[in-house]
C-alpha cells in the first residue's frame, strides 16, 4: 500500500500467504527478489511474460480509492479487470463516485458488494499483540504461525494515529463518533480494537441480521 511500512519482514508474509493457500496457488517472491521499490505496473509485465493473461486485481476499497496514485494507472487498467470488495457495513460511494472519473471511463471493474467478510486486519493485529484468540480471524495455519513466531506482538501494532479508525476497524463514522461521545475523547488503540470486536460481525451480527431479516420476509412473501 502506497506509504505504509510493512510490520513483518517479507519473509514471514510469504510464509502467512503459502499457509493461508496450500496448494491452491502459488505464491510468487519475485516482487522481494527485485530488492527495490515494487509497482504494480513492473508486476503486471512480470505475470503477463511469466504466465500470460487475462490478469485480474483483486483490491480492498482503501486501496482502490489510492489507486489513481499509483504509477501509470491509465496502463493497468487498459490490461487487467479489477475487482473491488469491501467489508459489510462499508460505504462504497466513495468508490462510484471515483469510477465516474475520466480514468476509469473504459475501464473493467466490478464492485463486489455484500459478499465480504467484517474481518479486519487491525483487528487481528491488535488481537495478537493483546494475546487474544485470532483464530475467527484467518486460517488455522496462518493464526499458528503468527503465534509461533509471536508476530505483531511490539507496540507499533497497536500505533493507528496515521490510519482512519473507519477503515482499519470496520467502523462507520457514526459508530466512530458516538465511541468518541461517549468517552469523552478520542479512544486509545485498545478500546478502539474493542469497540470494533463488540460491535463486529462475530459478536453483534449488525450486518447478516439485516440480511436475515430481508430473506426472511422474502421467504415469507413466497410461502404466502
């Protein structure tokens, strides 16, 4: 992501990302192997000389929002088919205004809207540093070598002063806002990794709920 700085080595990446695959897929180094900055688009030439296309990019909504920062945008998309997805609960307009901008005018995008999971990464990190169960978080293997090799267990982990609280905890504004009502103050990392679990799809369901609730009136519809 464009100005973040990974908090684990790129060894231990390629070893979370080989554990959460198996042998569904492979897992490329090559990125790391240049020892240089990565861009997408030196990736793109990479994949498409190695294996071919079509090629698809697969992008959280933050990153896509930074997409236009990136280095020769026009080029990607003229050469890929990109996929949005976003948490439930996650305002997406911003993502339809941006794909109303002359960049995105021939370009091939899907939003995937309603089918993610309110999982968060912050929140895993946070988890892992409070030494918490990070098991509903990722896969078995991935949870096991994060604790065996005590991964996001320093107190960068828990420095999200540079990141939106919305983004990172799966928050909405308002939630944010009344979190902040209620304290008094803007809350510290712990009660902002809590408030975010009490109030996530684990523990309160405030997304699928609203979902049963319409399928259910579906089904009673149907069923007269």
């Amino acid at each position: 992501p464009l100005g973040k700085t990974p908090q684990t080595s790129g060894a231990d990446r390629v070893a979370m990302l080989r554990a959460a695959v198996g042998n569904e897929f492979d897992v490329s180094t090559w990125e790391l192997d240049q020892k240089k900055i990565s861009y997408t688009i030196d990736t793109l030439d990479y994949v498409e000389s190695t294996w071919g296309g079509p090629v698809g990019l697969l992008l959280g909504v933050d990153a896509f929002l930074e997409f236009p920062y990136w280095k020769d945008p026009s080029t990607i998309l003229k050469r890929v088919k990109i996929l949005v997805f976003g948490r439930p609960g996650q305002n997406l307009a911003q993502v339809d205004e941006l794909i109303k901008q002359p960049l995105f005018e021939d370009a091939d995008i899907v939003i995937i809207r309603d089918q993610s999971l309110n999982i968060s990464s912050t929140q895993l990190k946070i988890f892992a540093y409070l030494g918490q169960d990070i098991d509903t978080f990722t896969t078995p293997a991935v949870a096991r070598y994060i604790k065996d090799k005590k991964l996001y267990t320093r107190q960068e982990t828990l420095n999200i002063q540079r990141e939106e609280p919305v983004a990172l905890h799966g928050l909405t504004a308002d939630e944010f806002a009344l979190v902040k009502k209620h304290l008094g103050r803007e809350p510290n990392a712990t009660e902002l990794g809590m408030f975010a679990v009490l109030w996530s799809e684990h523990c309160s369901y405030k997304n699928s709920k609203l979902l049963l609730k319409r399928n259910m009136y579906m089904l009673r519809l149907r069923t007269g």
